[in-house]
C-alpha cells in the first residue's frame, strides 16, 4: 500500500461565465491546467445577487459530461430535451451532453447566497457522439457515511470505510462508465485524521472549499485544486477549524482533447463539425452528421 502525496498545486483564478455570473476557475483555467479525464472545475459563491442572478441561459454542449453541485441557493435547469430540474442545497445534475444538448441554468432566488460547484468530465471519443442523458439527484438521495471524526457525502464511486461501504447514485458497482468517476464530499472536524482508499493509476485531486487541512504534512491552499500523485489510498488531516473538501478521481482515457468552448472532441475536424451542426440546428438530432 501507498499513500498518495499532494504532487503540484491549480490555483483558481476568477472569471465570469454565462451572463456574467462570476465564479473561480482551477481545472480548466488554461488547456495546460487539466487532469485527465477533469476538464474543469468552477466554483460559484456569492451573496451578492449582481454577481449570480444573470444565471446562464441556454448554451450547447458536446462531447462531454458536467456535473452541478449546489451547496447553497437554488438554481432551475431546463434544455432541449424537455428536462427541468430545480437543483437546491445539497443536490446534484448529471448531464452527459453527448453528442449534443441546449440547456439553461438560471437561479430561482433574487437574494442571499449562492454556492455550488460545476464539474467537467470527458467523454471517451467512442461515446462523443451518444445521445443526450440527464439525472436530477436530490440531496436525499446522495448517501452519506459517518465515521469518527466526520463524515462523507458519496456522490459518484463506492466508498468503503472502516467495514462499511456506500456507493453514489450515478455509479456504483458494475457500472460501465468508462471514467469510473469518483465524487466525494468530505466534512471532517477539528484537528482529525482520515485515510480513504483510491484505485491505483487513476488520476486523482482535491478541492479545500472550507477551513483547513494537509496532506503528508503540506498545507492544501484554499480554493485550489491539489493534484495528487499516485497510490491507493489518501491520508487527510483537518486544521484547528475542521475542514469541507472535495476529492474527486477518474480513470483516465489517454486520448487527444481539442476544445473549443463548450464543445470537447478528438481533432479539430469534429470541433468545425460541432460548429457547423450547431449553427444548422442539427446538434441536439439524434442522428450523425453526413
């Protein structure tokens, strides 16, 4: 057994996306700041309305999967699909884009707090071109497991701890998802430690949101994406004031990634295609492009 060591450090930077809504960026800031198969990863935390409430109206996607997860607020989401989901604290969207979806994403509050997080997965090039999928999973169906010293939201990936174990609602055992995504909300207390296991060569990172915490005796900065090396397990310990992380893992698909916005393919030949399909209106068909 190994224990996985804090290997370099993505500072988020803040930026502005949809109509203005401003959040700050890690995975993603750059096309140099991903880790196979993350593409990007946002945080969104304002109590301030002008800094949200502008929401993201309808846009396209192609080619890969985001996941929304709220902390605080409300957020509704509608797309082309027919789908709407009203996304409170504590609850999640899955969308698999595929090979194409429109969707919105607007608030449904005109005050006070607004936090949550979007994650960006890649699609292996073989499942670029499926159709569209949608889960609206609310917080009461996100599993929680307990142990001394805190406590773990399971929202993606089979967690077992201390002789129990709780798999996620988007992809526990036997699920063919080609990323094998893991998704864990971590909560722990003041001055604690936790060792939680990982698969061995799948890339692997955490996100400190709240308090403090270390990892091998290193600080994790605040709002920062800790990329971590290889190993099959992670050892975590909370500062003085507990600490909230995210840790999220995949396996990765060690295939060329050509993005261009919102659309993420193989070459630049099927981002032109992506382009074309959208301004056509044939994105979100069924069908494949001649």
């Amino acid at each position: 057994m190994s224990t996985r060591p804090l290997q370099s450090i993505i500072q988020s930077v803040p930026t502005s996306d949809g109509a203005g809504v401003k959040l700050r960026r890690s995975l993603g800031s750059s096309q140099f700041a991903r880790l196979d198969p993350f593409l990007m990863l946002d945080e969104f935390y304002s109590d301030n309305p002008d800094d949200y409430i502008a929401g993201f109206p309808a846009h396209p996607h192609r080619g890969f999967e985001t996941v929304t997860y709220m902390l605080d607020g409300r957020m509704e989401h509608k797309d082309h699909l027919g789908n709407t989901g009203d996304l409170g604290p504590g609850s999640v969207q899955w969308m698999t884009a595929g090979r194409g979806v429109i969707h919105s994403e607007m608030p449904r509050q005109s005050e006070g707090r607004m936090r949550g997080f979007q994650l960006w997965i890649n699609l292996p090039a073989a499942e670029k071109m499926k159709p569209a999928d949608y889960r609206d999973i609310p917080a009461g169906s996100i599993p929680e497991l307990e142990f001394d010293g805190g406590l773990v939201r399971v929202i993606a990936g089979t967690l077992r701890l201390n002789g129990q174990q709780v798999s996620g609602p988007v992809n526990g055992p036997g699920s063919d998802m080609a990323t094998d995504p893991l998704y864990w909300d971590l909560h722990l207390d003041p001055a604690r430690q936790v060792t939680l296991p990982l698969t061995r060569g799948h890339s692997a990172f955490v996100y400190l949101y709240d308090g403090r915490a270390s990892i091998g005796g290193e600080s994790l900065p605040h709002r920062a994406a800790g990329i971590l090396g290889d190993g099959d397990r992670l050892n975590l310990v909370s500062g003085s004031d507990g600490a909230r992380l995210l840790i999220l893992a995949g396996k990765p698909l060690n295939e060329p990634v050509v993005q261009y916005g919102p659309f993420v393919m193989n070459t630049r030949e099927e981002i032109e295609q992506a382009l074309s399909d959208y301004r056509s209106g044939r994105l979100t068909t069924q069908t494949a492009s001649a």
